[in-house]
C-alpha cells in the first residue's frame, strides 16, 4: 500500500481534510498530514489566503520541506486546493514522489520538466472559479510529453471543494467518483 503525503488546503488542516485522509486510510494506504500552517485554521479560503500571502508561500513550502524531510520514499504526493500546489511542486522536484494527486486545484501558467516516472492525476469541476482557464492543460501536457501517466478528470458544476465532506461545496457523487479514479490509480501503483 501506498503512503500518501496528503496536503491541506488554504482554511488549514481541519475536519474535511481529516475525514478526506481518513477515506484513504480506509483503503488501506498510510497517510501523514503535514500541517504547514502551524496549528492554524478559517472560516474561510479568503481567511486562509490572506495568512499564506501573510507568511509567504516560499515560507509555507519550507515548513512542507522540512516537515516531510525524514520520510522514506516512495511516496504520493497529494493535495487539496492550496495542498495542490505543494503535491505539485514535490512531483515536479522530489525523487521519492512516485504520483501527484491534484485534488480541486494545479497547474502552470507554461509548460515544465516533469518526471517520467511521477504519475499526474488532477481533478476538478469544470467551472471551478479557482480554476484558472488553461493552466492545468499546460502541467497535463507537460507530464505526458515526458511519458508520466496523465489523468484529467472534470467533474460537472462549480464547486471548489467537492470532495470535502465537511463543506458547503461537497457533491457526494463527484466526490464518491474521485475516490474510485484516486484509489484506482493509487492500486495500480501498488502492483507495479
């Protein structure tokens, strides 16, 4: 079984993103949760926005580096929201990450080196407004030129984080969905 490195999103690292770990413990997979916002959660993205512009995204990617530094790879990488750009830029940078889970969020304003060997699956709905138009098509096309498994799933409606179970936004049946297309992949890793 896999373990999972799985990243919060920018109202830190609450109940949804517990419940969302929990899911994939149920699976069988370990999961760590780093907490790169040191204890601190909101109300609301805009909240949570304002502390990462506040401290710095360099700073926030440091705390991930050095909360993660110990862990032996292989390792999933995965994220919601925020937690997405962190997933990201470990599958683009660190060895040990073996796939890239983007959950309601990733992508590259332009195309970048991406491992051969880091599988990419990002999802979202298909009119996220946090989704910026193009972008995820850049870091799609960017991890299939290298030769990665690529996996790009839309999902109907605007919701941002659907497959948060503790949020206004969740849709059981996008959410049930992405977890059948995580844990498949996260399966079929575990056999290769």
């Amino acid at each position: 079984m896999s373990h999972i490195l799985f990243f919060h999103s920018a109202v830190g690292l609450d109940d949804g993103v517990h419940a969302m770990a929990q899911t994939l413990r149920d699976a069988g997979h370990t999961v760590t949760t780093p907490d790169y916002y040191d204890g601190r959660t909101f109300d609301s993205a805009e909240q949570g926005i304002a502390y990462r512009d506040e401290v710095g995204f360099r700073t926030l990617v440091d705390r991930v580096n050095e909360a993660i530094e110990d862990i032996e790879g292989p390792v999933v990488a995965a994220g919601i929201s925020l937690g997405s750009a962190m997933a990201q830029r470990l599958g683009k940078k660190d060895p040990r990450v073996r796939a890239a889970l983007l959950l309601h969020a990733g992508g590259e304003a332009k195309p970048v080196e991406w491992p051969a060997d880091c599988a990419l699956q990002m999802h979202y709905s298909v009119n996220d407004p946090w989704i910026d138009e193009g972008m995820p098509e850049h870091l799609l096309r960017s991890a299939a030129r290298a030769g990665a498994r690529t996996e790009h799933y839309l999902y109907p409606g605007a919701s941002h984080l659907f497959a948060d179970p503790t949020k206004p936004d969740y849709v059981k049946e996008s959410a049930d969905l992405m977890w059948d297309r995580v844990l498949g992949l996260l399966t079929d890793l575990d056999e290769s």
